[in-house]
C-alpha cells in the first residue's frame, strides 16, 4: 500500500492513477489526518447475465404442498 500527502498527490495524479489501475492500493491522507483511498471503477464486480444460474437452482416437486404446520390455518 502507499501513501501519499495530498500535496504531493497532486504533483504526481496521473502516475498514482496509473498505479491504482496496475492494482496497487493508494491511500492519500490530508494534513487533518483523513486518508482516501484512490480505486479505479472498473474493479466493481460484473453484473450477473441472463441465465448464468443455469442448474443452479432446483424446485422439489412438492413446493406448493401445504405444510403441516399450517393445519390450524386452512379452510375446512
């Protein structure tokens, strides 16, 4: 990880953003001591696509059956 002061963040943005794309964790702390942490947005993980659960899930053949816990709750 590597951190960074503002003031010299902003003298070197563009490589500490080419850093933070090859993967490396950038942390910039300001003069109050607060950090933020530099990520490019593409690391956010990929949305599912259509049908990719395929044989994944499986339904019993019974799974609208009434339950016998429920007796006390159904119409005569």
């Amino acid at each position: 990880m590597r951190k960074i002061s503002v003031h010299d963040a902003e003298k070197q943005l563009r490589r500490l953003i080419d850093e933070a794309d090859q993967g490396e964790e950038v942390v910039i702390t300001r003069g109050d001591g607060a950090s933020f942490q530099l990520v490019p947005l593409s690391q956010s993980k990929p949305r599912p696509t259509f049908g990719s659960a395929e044989g994944e899930i499986w339904m019993s053949e019974d799974f609208d059956a009434p339950l016998d816990d429920f007796e006390d709750y159904m119409p005569l």
